[in-house]
C-alpha cells in the first residue's frame, strides 16, 4: 500500500513548487532521505524538475550510458514517472501553490515536505487542513 507525499520547496518569489511522489512518504523513509541527500538546494530543483515521482531516492540522475527506468531503476535513483515511465501530460507537471499556507492546507497527501531555508519541514495530512503545521523533519522523527 502507498504512503503518498507531497514534495515542495519555496521559491525566490514566496511561491511554492511541489511534486508528487506515490511511495514511502513517511517521515522516516522519505523524511530520512530529504534530510539526508537533499540538502543542496540545487539537488532540490532537479528533483523538483523531474515532476511528479514513483518514488524517492537519494539521487535525482542516473549514471550516464546505463538503463533505468521504471521496469529497472538503477540503485538509488528516484523514479519519475516522465522520464522513467516515459507518462505524459498532468500526471507528471509540478504543481505551484500562490504561497506557504496554501501548500500546507491544500492536497499534500498523506505528508507534506516543505525545503524553506535550508531545512526540511513536514506536515501530516492526517490532520485537519485548519490544524495543520510544520515541523522539523527531525522533530518528527524523534516523536514519530
């Protein structure tokens, strides 16, 4: 069964771009490997780039000149479902929420990822829009 999450960041004008991301959502897989791996905000806008995810990695890219796609994915590389499922259209564009609070009350799925200066914050989707915040990732995992 999938645990979905929602994976974003802010950008430079307030605005926040998100992806989809269909497996492994919770703190302590997704979670773990956001804080770990995806520390650069660059390796975050080309993961944000890729549009919406199978599933997350601790790398965006895979090595040059060898297979993986969706059937075979390399070792440690997110799968998307543009590039490695070769899907098309609305299932696989990022989506822009107008700023902070729209990510967070709007459809994150079951959690929600939020890179904002440097850090990774999360939300449950469990809880009710209006009662909703954010917090570390690593503070998530010490109570999680």
């Amino acid at each position: 069964m999938a645990t979905r999450s929602r994976i974003g960041m802010v950008n430079d004008d307030g605005t926040v771009t998100s992806i989809y991301c269909h497996w492994d959502g919770y703190p302590s897989n997704n979670g773990n490997i956001l804080n770990d791996h995806y520390k650069n905000p660059e390796k975050v806008k080309s993961l944000i780039k890729l549009g919406n995810i199978s599933s997350l990695k601790p790398g965006v890219e895979p090595e040059a000149g060898s297979v993986h796609t969706y059937d075979q994915p390399q070792k440690n590389i997110t799968v998307a479902y543009g590039r490695d499922r070769h899907e098309t259209g609305s299932s696989i564009v990022a989506r822009v929420d107008p700023d902070i609070d729209s990510f967070m009350k709007g459809d994150i799925e079951e959690w929600g990822y939020l890179f904002k200066d440097g850090k990774w914050l999360v939300v449950d989707g469990h809880v009710a829009p209006k009662d909703r915040k954010f917090e570390t990732v690593y503070e998530a995992l010490l109570h999680g």
